[in-house]
C-alpha cells in the first residue's frame, strides 16, 4: 500500500492516566489549540511575529477489548501491527497533519473496553471531535455491544460517529470461519453493519490493521469530520484523499 504519510513528528503521551492539579487526566479533557509564530509584514515593511493557531481535533476509539483499537492507531502513526493483545487502560497519542497545505493537530485516544474502566474512559469524552466505534468484523458479540451499549452512549453527542469494522482481513480465514460456525455464528456482513451506521447516523468504514487496508481512509474522514462536520457532502470528492498526510 503506498502512502504519503511521514509519522517522523508523531508523540503518544503516556502519561495520561496520571493526573493533574485539577484532577484531571493529563490530555485527557484539556486539548488546546496548537500555535505556531509566523511573520507578518506592516505597512512600515517591518515583520512582527503574529501568533497563528493550528486547529486541534479529538478523536476517541472505543469499543470491547481486543478489537484492535491500538493496533488501528499503531498502523495509521507507525506502520507496525502487534500480534498480541495488550490491553490499554488510556492512551493519548498526538501527530501533525496537513490538510491541503494547513498544518492540523490530531489527538487520538486509545480507550479500554473493560466495563471496570467506565469512570476513567469517560474523562476522554468532553471536547471530541469524532467518536469512532469498533468493533471486529470476526467476532459478532463486539458487533451486538456497540448497539446495546456503545451507540446509545452517544446518541446525544454532538460529535460526528464513525463505525469501523476491524479485523477485515478474518472475514474468510478458514479457521476462524470454523471457530464461528461452530457456536452457530458468522462473520458480521457489510451490509449489517451498514445498516447499523445508518440507524446510529454514523459513517461506516472496514478496516484491516494487518493490512493496512483503508486504515488511512479511516482517519482521513475522522479528520474530515472534524474540521467541518456541518459543511461536508455526504461523500467526499475523489480528490480528498490527497489532502491528507502526516507531517
């Protein structure tokens, strides 16, 4: 797969379960406008520094455990896949993007699916942009829990939703096609999940961080969505996957 990213400016902050004089997790409800100081010529002809602000936008992953949450950001930011399962109890990850020419800052949460951890996954919430909901495409209860529990969380949100199928690449592998049918199960369809995106009003996007197929498409309409929600068609021109790429 060939991709214009450069992930050279990319930070994960892993310190953000840690807490500060607020009480807040650090990154975890606080994210600011980033700043650069460009020149500015006056009409005298002398440059002053003026303070421009680079957008910030919030995107929170949630889902069940071992969806593939943190491997989906470890392949969009560094281009490796985990084969094994570590759980996460919060993650905050930064990059820089461009965005036809415009520098943006990307905030990606990496949340846990333990119920357990409801209080702390919840401080992650205030200020997103996007809410991507997870949920593997290989393992139909991760399916059911985002529409008996995850979707209603956020069916008064006013951040855009993004239902992402995870784990593509096992639609028809053979063993887990068996494992399934076995327990009188099946993969999870395109078009039952679409039909679920529909009903949440969500965009809907499958995904494989094995293969990096669409992972990059995925974070590209997080960052669409998160720049102008209000104002975007409801498909993007062809052209917009140009726009994108880490800096």
């Amino acid at each position: 797969q060939t991709s214009n990213s450069d992930t050279s400016s990319t930070t994960r902050d892993d310190s953000s379960t840690s807490n500060d004089s607020n009480g807040d997790p650090k990154g975890a409800t606080k994210f600011l406008l980033r700043k650069r100081k460009t020149k500015k010529i006056t009409k005298e002809g002398k440059p002053f520094n003026v303070v421009v602000e680079k957008p910030t936008i919030k995107c929170v992953l949630v889902g069940d455990c071992a969806v593939g949450k943190t491997n989906l950001i470890l392949s969009y930011l560094e281009n490796r896949f985990n084969t094994e399962h570590i759980p996460t109890a919060s993650d905050i990850y930064n990059a820089d993007v461009m965005v036809n020419d415009s520098p943006v800052h990307l905030t990606l949460c990496d949340t846990a699916g333990q119920d357990t951890l409801d209080p702390l996954r919840e401080l992650c919430y205030p200020d997103s942009d996007v809410f991507l909901l997870c949920f593997s495409i290989a393992k139909p209860k991760t399916f059911h829990a985002i529409k008996n529990k995850w979707a209603p969380k956020f069916a008064k949100t006013k951040a855009s939703l993004i239902l992402v199928g995870t784990q593509a690449d096992l639609r028809n592998n053979p063993n887990v096609l068996n494992k399934l049918q076995s327990n009188g199960e099946k993969p999870i369809s395109h078009a039952d999940a679409w039909d679920l995106a529909t009903t949440i009003g969500a965009k809907y996007i499958e995904t494989s961080s094995a293969t990096q197929d669409k992972v990059k498409e995925v974070f590209d309409t997080a960052i669409w969505e998160g720049l102008a929600p209000t104002n975007l068609p409801p498909t993007p021109p062809p052209l917009w996957k140009k726009l994108f790429c880490l800096v």
